[in-house]
C-alpha cells in the first residue's frame, strides 16, 4: 500500500529529577551534599533511510515518545540520558509543524537528521548548591518537561522526470517500456492508483529516474479524480513529460487535453507549470488518420516546445525520446552543480 501522508503525535523525554543527598561515610566526618543531577530527556529525530518508500509504518504508530532521562542519584552520580526516539521517514519527506504549518524539515538525502522535539534538560542535585554559607542545601530542581507536537510527514518522490497527462495516456506503458517498473496496464482510465518510480538508463554509465502518477482530468486541483493527491510527487522534477493520447480511438482533442492538464497545474502550483515541458504523442501505432498528430506538432512548434511521437508497444521513438530527456537531466544537473 502506498501511503504518502502521516500525522504523528511526538514527546520528547522529560529530564531526570536532580538528587538530594549527604555523604555519611566512615571516614567523611563532615560529609555534605552529594545529590547528583538528572539526565537529559531524550531527543526526537527524524532520519531519512533506504528502509522504508512509503509512510505505511506510521498508518498504526499515531504517537510516538521518547524515552525520559533517569534521576540523579547520591555519591555525586549523575542520571543517565534518555535514548533519543529515532523515526525512520523514506527519502523525499516533508516534516511539517501542525499547529503553524511551518516546515520543519525537508528529508533529501539518505542518513540526513533533523531533531525536532527536544528533551527536557535534567533537573540539578543538591550538590549545585552548596556555598561558603549553605553548605547543606535541602534543594533539588525537577527536570524540565521534553518537547511535544503534533507532526504531519508529506512524501515527495524524487524524481528527475514526472510524466503527466489525462488517464490511459500510456503512461505506465512508456515507463515499463524505458525502465524495470512494473505498473498495472490496462485499457481503462485510473488503471494507475498509486505513483511509480523507474531508473531509465542512458549512454554507458548514466541515468535518470522517471515518477509516473494517476491520470489527471479537469478539476484535479479542486479534488476531482485522483491528481491533486498525487500532484505532489512531481513538484520536485527537473522536467515534465505530458504524455497525450493522439490514437484514432481517442474521441479527445489532443490540443485540448494539453490545455486541461497545464491549467491544472498551474492552479497546483505555479512553480510546477512553468518547470520545462516536452509534449509526447503517444500510441502512435494505433493512428491512421495523421491529422489530429499534425495539429498538435504544430502547435508545439508555434509554442516553441519539444514534440515526439512514440508508440511504446511498437517502439517507435522511444530511443529518441528517452535520450533527449536524458540529455535535458544531465544539462539540468550540471547548471544546479554550477550555482552551488
């Protein structure tokens, strides 16, 4: 099951109680205080890892404490610190205060850490407050109470390309064509309930990783069909396939369906429409009469757009298309490389 979005309850430990106590030993005469002071509460940590793709394992963990620091004890001797609660999110996820809507955390690459609860610091023994003129103090500090709040993980695949378009646009038949990925295909729309990931790989020692999400149809932005909730996944993405399908089956005007799709994008996000675009034509093999395909290379051509025609059954372009994006990643990865 592929679960992008959790909420989750976080404590940090509470600190430890400081001590209060005397020496009374044989040979300490005078004796004093020797209460020592509570350890530290743990932390609450996220950290991005390899294990986990999905937030499924959050599904039934709604709360999630860490553990409380230990009291001081006599003899000076000091409590020990609470274990830090380390929560495991995949690569990709946002970690979002509830309460402000603040972002917390942005989970990029793998073994990244972010605290986000702090334990409470432990309180201090009777010890701490002795003096030239209280050399028997009778006080020992509380620990101070950890850190709580309400978190909301949103996962957001990493992804160099997002191949967007109306539902059965051949989507998922292009990327299982290009790479390993294996998504359901089938001669319906929504076949694609979840999002996939592929590695495509080009040239000798290159590749790139391909998101294809559900369908989108207009009114996806207002909750319509199953895009806005899936939008998400390619917010990150260096360049956007839009995938149309031009078969003489399809009673759709190609022109149309982009026209939909970029308009609902932009009312997702604006940064998302104006990431660079490639317009593929797809199911090729399926086309007798060339006409609506000539339209929409035409109109590619005055929007100053790259235009492909591909039929992933048959094969048709797909060498072509998957090096341009392939080049198009690369260009893109060296000018991010150049700005740092």
């Amino acid at each position: 099951m592929f679960v992008d979005e959790a909420k989750v309850r976080v404590k940090a430990g509470d600190g430890g109680d400081g001590c209060m106590a005397f020496r009374r030993e044989k040979f300490a005469p005078h004796g004093g205080p020797s209460g020592g002071d509570g350890g530290r509460g743990g932390h609450v940590v996220i950290r991005a890892t390899r294990q986990h793709n999905t937030l499924l394992h959050f599904r039934h963990r709604p709360e999630q404490k860490a553990e409380r620091g230990r009291h001081g004890e006599g003899s000076n001797r000091t409590g020990r610190n609470g274990q830090d609660l380390v929560l495991e999110v995949p690569l990709g996820t946002e970690v979002i205060d509830e309460a402000g809507g603040a972002k917390l955390a942005d989970m990029v690459e793998y073994g990244q850490q972010a605290v986000v609860a702090k334990g409470g610091r432990g309180g201090r023994g009777n010890a701490r407050f002795a003096t030239s003129t209280n050399q028997a103090p009778r006080r020992a500090d509380p620990g101070e109470p950890g850190e709580h709040l309400d978190l909301r993980f949103e996962l957001k695949l990493l992804a160099d390309v997002g191949l967007v378009g109306f539902p059965n646009a051949g989507k998922s038949t292009f990327i299982a064509r290009i790479s390993a990925a294996h998504p359901k295909v089938a001669d319906y729309p929504f076949t694609t309930l979840e999002p996939h990931l592929g590695v495509v790989s080009f040239d000798e020692f290159d590749s790139f990783v391909v998101a294809d999400i559900p369908g989108i149809i207009a009114g996806a932005h207002e909750g319509l069909g199953l895009g806005l909730r899936f939008l998400r996944h390619i917010e990150r993405t260096r360049i956007l396939a839009h995938l149309i399908d031009v078969s003489d089956f399809s009673e759709r005007d190609p022109i149309a369906d982009y026209q939909v799709v970029v308009k609902e994008l932009a009312s997702f996000s604006t940064k998302l429409a104006q990431e660079p675009m490639v317009v593929v034509a797809t199911k090729a093999d399926a086309v007798q009469e060339t006409g609506r395909v000539d339209a929409l290379r035409r109109f590619c051509k005055d929007a100053k757009m790259p235009f492909f025609v591909i039929s992933s059954v048959m094969g048709k372009g797909i060498d072509e298309l998957k090096r341009y994006l392939g080049m198009q990643v690369r260009t893109v990865r060296e000018a991010a490389l150049t700005t740092q």
